[in-house]
C-alpha cells in the first residue's frame, strides 16, 4: 500500500474542491456572463485533473508530480480573495500551503534517488 503525506490527500480534496466550487458558480446565477462561468468551471477542472494526473505521477517521479499538483491547485488560491465564503477561502489557504510544500518536497539534486 502506498503512502501517502498530509498534503497529497490534502491536494485531492482541493481538486474535488475546485470542480464542486465551479459547478457551484455555474449553477448559482451571480449576474455575470455565462461564458465567464463556463471558462471558470473549465480552468478549474483542468486544475484539478493536473492536480490528480500529479498524483499519479509522483510515485515514478516526485519533483515532476509534486509540480504538476502545485501547478494544478493554483487557481484554487484565488479563494482567499472570497472573504464572503470562508470555505473558499479556507480552500484557498489551504492550497497555498500545500503548493509551497508541493514545490519544496523533490529530489534536491537531479543524483538524488526519488524516495518512494
């Protein structure tokens, strides 16, 4: 079984996070156009399918996979401007401290072995 550290399980459930967030924004009518919602939805779920292909990658390749979900959850750190919602942006602050540790947890030189 593999193991998993705080902030990949903490990476899945922001990824879940930005599609439920962007088919929230779809289907509730804020005023704005439709087409700006569509492309929030989209650029969302292209997120989190980054997020989740990184996921998979890491166990062949943790720099590589650490900046695919680093990368992938970005658009969920425009939350923390959402102080109306506080689980957008408890998201969002969330992400960021998991992008930071995302970028930091490779190999430190390219001699190192990746640690499963």
């Amino acid at each position: 079984m593999k193991k998993f550290t705080w902030w990949v399980i903490a990476a899945a459930l922001i990824a879940g996070m930005q599609v439920i967030f962007g088919v929230g924004n779809l289907i509730e009518d804020d005023g704005g156009p439709l087409y700006g919602q569509i492309l929030f939805l989209a650029v969302l779920a292209a997120g989190a399918a980054l997020t989740a292909a990184g996921i998979r990658v890491r166990g062949r390749d943790r720099a590589r996979g650490g900046a695919m979900i680093a990368v992938g959850i970005l658009p969920s750190m425009t939350g923390v401007t959402f102080v109306w919602f506080p689980p957008a942006v408890a998201c969002g602050a969330l992400a960021l401290v998991v992008a930071i540790v995302a970028f930091t947890d490779g190999p430190r030189s390219p001699r190192e072995p990746a640690v499963p």
